[in-house]
C-alpha cells in the first residue's frame, strides 16, 4: 500500500488531493487477488477564519474516483470504477 497528499493553506481556502495505491495478495493462493487505487480531491473554504468561536466551520467540496483490477484467479471478474462526489459543511469545535 502507498499513499501520497498534497495540501495547501490560501488563507480561507484550503484545497488538497490524495493518491493511493494497494495491492491484495491472497495467502492460500500466493497470488494476487486485486489491486486497488484512487484519487480525491477537496476543496475546503473557511468564511470565518480568525473568530474565535467558529473558526474551525468549514464548507468542502470533494470528487473522489477509485478503481479496482481483479487478477489470479479472479481475474473473470469485471473491474470496478467508483466516481463519487461530496458537498457539505462540518464544525470542529471543543464541547467541556
């Protein structure tokens, strides 16, 4: 498995991408049974960066694509091919 991040800080923005990569084996076998890998992509906007109380709310925006190779003996298998999109709003705050 791998996996890589690229991530940024534009002030109210903050856009960052994802890679990964794994390959299954299967021990009974010895063989591969699949390979996997994805990509996503967010972007995150931040309206009320330096106050105090909602700083940490934020909105996002995110498109993810996975893929999946079967090999070995699952090899008949038709591959699969995931897009997936997100929008939402999420509030990381402190609760004492």
């Amino acid at each position: 498995s791998a996996s890589a991040n690229f991530k940024l800080n534009l002030g109210k923005w903050h856009p960052f991408v994802k890679g990964t990569w794994n390959l299954r084996k299967d021990k009974n076998l010895g063989q591969d049974a699949y390979d996997n890998w994805g990509i996503q992509a967010v972007m995150e906007y931040y309206p009320f960066a330096g106050h105090k109380i909602v700083k940490d709310l934020r909105f996002h925006l995110g498109y993810a694509y996975n893929e999946t190779t079967f090999k070995g003996p699952w090899s008949d298998m038709n591959n699969k091919g995931q897009h997936m999109a997100v929008i939402g709003m999420r509030w990381l705050f402190k609760a004492k």
